[in-house]
C-alpha cells in the first residue's frame, strides 16, 4: 500500500489509458467526488463567489514519473497527456456539481520552484509544452461558462514561463525576488488575471 503522495510506477506496462485519466474514479478521487456529491446541500453564510479544485500541475507529474524510472521524453508525454484529460474531468465535474458559479482550476506545482534557475531540469519550452495543453483544454472544456485557470507554486519560480502558458491565476509566496518579475505581473493583471 502507497502513502499519500507517493507515486509506483510499473515500468513494464506504463503507459496513459484516456479513458482512466478523463474520469474520477478510483480511490485517489474519493475526497474530491464525496465534498463534490455534498455541494448542493451545504448551506453557506454568505454566497461563494466560486468553486476551487486543486490538482498536480503536468510538471510536477513528469518529475515524479522521471523520478521513478520513466524515460524523460516518455514521462512528459505521458504527464502532458494524463493533466490535459484529468483537468477535463474535474473541471466538468465541478460544472455538474455546481453550474453557476465560476470554476477555479489550480495546478499545484511544487517541481516548478527553481525553475528560473539555469541549471533547472527541464528547458521554458518543455515546460510550456506541460502546461499550455492543460490551459487550452479547460479554456475548451469551460466554452462560455466562467473558469479560472491557476498555478500554485510555493516558492522562487520563473513566473515569465508560468505566465505565458495563459494562467489567469498565479498564486506564489510573498518574496522580495517577485519585483524581478513586475513587467509579466503587469500584464496578466492588466489581462485581468489574478495574483495571490
């Protein structure tokens, strides 16, 4: 039995199945579906301006996969393809759950600390190419329906990067480096994007 948080990996029979990464199903999910069958029934003090989901960031993904033997080009596509149909799914879970109120999607990035360091592990594009079809596919996923698209990474990032990929939410430590990244700050406030 695995610990919370820990990742096995089969090597000999890895792979993605899109239609085990398009669904909730399967222990992992349980909290998520249970708090997601009660949200009609729970009454609030005040009305909620919204409904949030976290999940592992792509990137974060690909360096566990990397971490526990999968080749580096096989895990990214693998972490790639995986976070494109698991945003999907909890996404339009959060919909069904509640078709009102606008849906926070937050990829929890932790791998990404360091990244605007020279000697990180993985180049701007291969991150771009982990997070921009996540991106893409909730701005598909959501149609006209109110989304906001987030990433969590909890500490020094290259927020350039982060930026870019079409986040409308960046939620980072306060640090006296971020002032390094006003210009990119600027302009996903001035997109009207959200920093917390």
């Amino acid at each position: 039995e695995l610990r919370a948080g820990s990742l096995h990996v089969d090597l000999a029979s890895f792979g993605v199945c899109p239609e085990e990464a398009a669904t909730l199903t399967g222990p992992a999910f349980d909290t998520t579906r249970a708090a997601l069958a009660t949200w009609p029934e729970l009454a609030f003090t005040t009305d909620p301006a919204a409904v949030r989901v976290d999940m592992v960031g792509p990137v974060s993904l690909a360096f566990e996969l990397i971490s526990a033997g999968v080749p580096r080009a096989q895990a990214i596509d693998a972490a790639r393809m995986a976070s494109v149909y698991r945003s999907e799914a909890l996404f339009g879970a959060c919909r069904e759950a509640e078709p009102n109120l606008a849906v926070i999607v937050v990829m929890v990035e932790q791998r990404l600390v360091g990244s605007a360091h020279p000697t990180f592990a993985l180049t701007s594009r291969e991150v771009r190419s982990l997070l921009d079809p996540v991106v893409e596919a909730l701005d598909a996923a959501a149609g006209t329906s109110d989304v906001v698209i987030g990433i969590h990474v909890p500490g020094r990032a290259d927020l350039r990067t982060i930026i870019s990929s079409g986040v409308s939410l960046v939620s980072i430590p306060p640090d006296p480096s971020v002032v390094g990244w006003a210009p990119w700050i600027q302009a996903l406030l001035d997109n009207g994007g959200h920093i917390a």
